[in-house]
C-alpha cells in the first residue's frame, strides 16, 4: 500500500480534568459523575444526539435493574437513567416498579420501553446541568500518548483539526477505538447481521385507536437476525465492525433487506418512522483488562464498583459483581473504559455486560475514578482500598 506523509498543525482547544469520548450511556453516565464530583469534564460526541445505540441504535428497552426475583439489583445512574427515559414519554414500568399502569404492554420486571428520540433530547441537559461540556459533531482522532500515559485526544471537528488535553481519559467509544489506538490489548467481537428498523401498520393505527397503548404502536422491524443468530443470512460471514468496509457492507445489506420485506406489502398500509443512525453491532471490540468480567453467580471482588442482574430468561436471580479491574489496563494508569468495552470475555461476561444498565454502572464508576484520581493528584495504579469503596455505585 501507498503510504503518504501530510504534517498539520493542530491546535490546543481546552485543557479539561477529565475527558470522556463517546456520548452513549456509558459516556454521558462518566461525564455527569465526574462533573458531580467536581471536576472538569468535556463529553465529546461524534453524531448530534447523544444516547448512541440506546436511542440513534434505536434499542428503546431498558433492560431490568432487578433480579427477576423482586430483588432491586442497581441503583445510581443506571436507575436515573431508567426514569429520565421516560419522564417525557411514555414506558411501561410494572406498578410493583413504581410506574403508573397506563400502558398495557406485559412487563414484571423493573424494565421499560421508551421512545429513543425523546430519550436522546432529554440526556442533553442531563450532561450540561451537571457542569459538565458538551461537544458534537467532533469525531475523536488519536489520543495524544506520552510512553503509556495519554495526554489527550486530537479531535476533527467543524473547526478542524484540535488537541484537548486532559488528565484522565474515559473511552466510552463503544468500539474501544481510544484505548486501542493508545495500544491496550483489546480483543475483536464477533455480530450477526441486525438490521432493525422502527415502523407502524394501518393495524398498528388502528389498535392504538381502540386501546390508547401508545407503547405498542411503535415497533421493531428486524430485517436481520436475532441475538442468537436466528436469521442471519445464509453465506455471510460474521462481523466484527472494525473496519470501514465492514461496516459499510454491514449497513448497505441491512437497508437493502429491510426494503426487501416491505417490497411485499401494500405501500399505502405502513410507514418506516425510524432507521437507525449508527451500526447496530453488539459487541466491536473490547479491552483486556487487569481482570475479566464473566458474570459469574455469586463471585465477589475486593474491587467491586457495583453489582447486577442478569436480564436473560436463564439469569432469573443471579447476581454478579462488577470489579474496577474491568475498567482498566494496568500498563496503562490514566485510561479507562466504560460500556460495552470492558474486559468481559465473549459469551456470559459480555452479554451481561453490555446492556444499557450495566453500560450507566460501569460509565458512573469511570466518571467517579476519574474524579477522585485528579483531586487526588494520583493515576488509577494507586488507588487504595478506601478509594474504591468511595467509586463504589451500589
Ligand atoms: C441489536 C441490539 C439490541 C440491543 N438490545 C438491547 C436491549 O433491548 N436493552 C438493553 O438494555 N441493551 C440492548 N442492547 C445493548 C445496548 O444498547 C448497548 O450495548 C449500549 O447502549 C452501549 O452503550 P455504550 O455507551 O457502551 O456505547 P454506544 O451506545 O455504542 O455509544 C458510543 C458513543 O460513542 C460515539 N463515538 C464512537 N466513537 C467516537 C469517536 N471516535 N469520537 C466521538 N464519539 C465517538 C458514538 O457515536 C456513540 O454515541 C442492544 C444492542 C444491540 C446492538
């Protein structure tokens, strides 16, 4: 391959205590609890809204924060989150859960549908009444790498080529692009085609007229397979969504199915009222780190940030502790990942794990690390007992 050289200059925009990458529910969760805790932190997001594949992915289910056996599992975040989802649109939390009961759409579980765009405008001043700043449409290059110590990011935005400086960085990217780039071991993941789309029907109209169960009027269009693979296309192969022409294969398929099923219908009988804004794969790639995530019933960490349920029919009362060690690569002592990055091997670990409640766990812990390494002038290597137990969530 050609190789060319260019030399720019970049511009220093802003020096900040903590800088987190990627506006998901991991990003916005680190940003918000390292604002709160009293530091400085930009959120910098690379689309216009932030929520990434919880709203632009158009997910719109807010996985359990109980057990499945009526015990609550998380709090913090994850339960702000939860209610901040719907506070402006409609849900359908179970009474037992706290919510009202209006919508008929079966749920037991402290779980929720939500609609994603309302979600998304909402998490907005969730961040900047926090203090923390916001950037859009500014795309996170290369950080900045001093031997193993990160001393910001570049940035492309509308105003060019930029440099943040910043003490900690929190990777919230969703694909680990950061903490890869800076050259922390991660792994690759693996995703069956998933193309889902948000459409109604003439039918879906009309029911909703009869009932009113604004809930069930939007629903998914899936013009992919499921989780497990059920429906992913003869021949093709899976993806990791690592590279650009994956992903544009991954996306051009989709659209092109989606519009195959319609083909069939009469045109005038629905609408597609949604397509997704960002690539809907499970897991990209995810970091190494001090200590695995496998979600394992039960087992307890001297470094637990938190715990959680399982939201899988097979995971009914399980518990699993979530270790800071997840969060993190020992060679590298001031960057940390959040979401679905973390160091969780494939199959039960990154299942669990990469579920919007447990995305808002690990974002909240980053965010608190992030504070308390800054205010304390110290990198994630000396954290001390007492230091964990203050990140603690629940
Ligand atoms: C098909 C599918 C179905 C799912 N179903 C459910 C479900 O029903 N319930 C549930 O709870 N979970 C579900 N999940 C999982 C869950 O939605 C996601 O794993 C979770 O929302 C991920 O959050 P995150 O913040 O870690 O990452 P993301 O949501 O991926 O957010 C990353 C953000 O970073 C931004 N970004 C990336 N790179 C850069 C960069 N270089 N510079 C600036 N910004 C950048 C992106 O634009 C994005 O906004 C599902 C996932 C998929 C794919």
């Amino acid at each position: 391959m050609d190789v060319i050289k260019t030399e720019r200059t970049v511009t220093k925009k802003g020096s900040f205590d903590v800088i987190v990458v990627g506006g998901g529910i991991a990003g916005v969760s680190a940003a918000v609890s390292a604002a709160r805790a009293g530091v400085t932190a930009l959120l910098i997001e690379k689309s216009i809204n932030l929520g990434g594949l919880a709203t632009g992915g158009l997910i719109s289910w807010y996985e359990p924060l109980c057990d499945g056996k009526g015990q609550k599992m998380m709090c913090g975040m994850a339960e702000e989150l939860i209610r901040l989802s719907c506070r402006y649109g409609f849900d359908n939390l179970p009474t037992a859960w706290d919510g009202d009961g209006r919508n008929k759409q079966r749920n037991e579980r402290y779980s929720t549908f939500y609609s994603p765009g309302i979600f998304s405008a909402a998490l907005d001043s969730f961040v900047t009444d926090s203090g923390a700043q916001l950037r859009f449409d500014t795309l996170a290059t290369y950080p900045v790498m001093n031997g193993a110590h990160c001393e910001g990011v570049v940035v492309e935005s509308a105003d060019g080529c930029e440099f943040f400086e910043g003490k900690l960085v929190i990777d919230a990217t969703g694909d680990a692009s950061v903490m890869h780039r800076a050259g922390v071991p991660t792994v690759d993941g693996k995703n069956y085609m998933t193309y889902i789309s948000h459409w109604f029907t003439h039918d879906d109209a009309k029911k909703l007229a009869e009932d009113g169960d604004i809930c069930a009027f939007r629903r998914w269009l899936n013009a992919g397979s499921d989780m497990l693979g059920n429906g992913h296309p003869e021949g093709m192969k899976q993806v990791s969504g690592t590279t650009a022409d994956e992903i544009t294969e991954y996306v051009i398929t989709g659209k092109k199915r989606m519009l195959e099923r319609v083909a069939e219908l009469d045109k005038n009988s629905f609408d597609i009222m949604m397509i997704p804004t960002m690539p809907q794969f499970r897991t990209v790639r995810r970091i190494v780190g001090n200590t695995e995530f496998c979600a394992v019933d039960g087992q307890e960490f001297s470094d637990s940030i938190g715990a959680c349920g399982d939201f899988r029919p097979s995971g009914i009362g399980k518990h699993y502790q979530v270790p800071f060690g997840a969060l993190w690569n020992n060679s590298f002592p001031n960057l940390l990942a959040a979401g679905r990055i973390i160091s969780a091997p494939a199959g039960d670990g990154w299942e669990v794990s990469r579920v919007i409640p447990v995305c808002a766990l690990t974002g909240e812990a980053a965010g608190k690390a992030a504070a308390l390494c800054v205010k304390a002038s110290k990198t994630l290597d000396k954290l001390n007992a007492a230091d964990i137990e203050a990140i603690r969530v629940n």
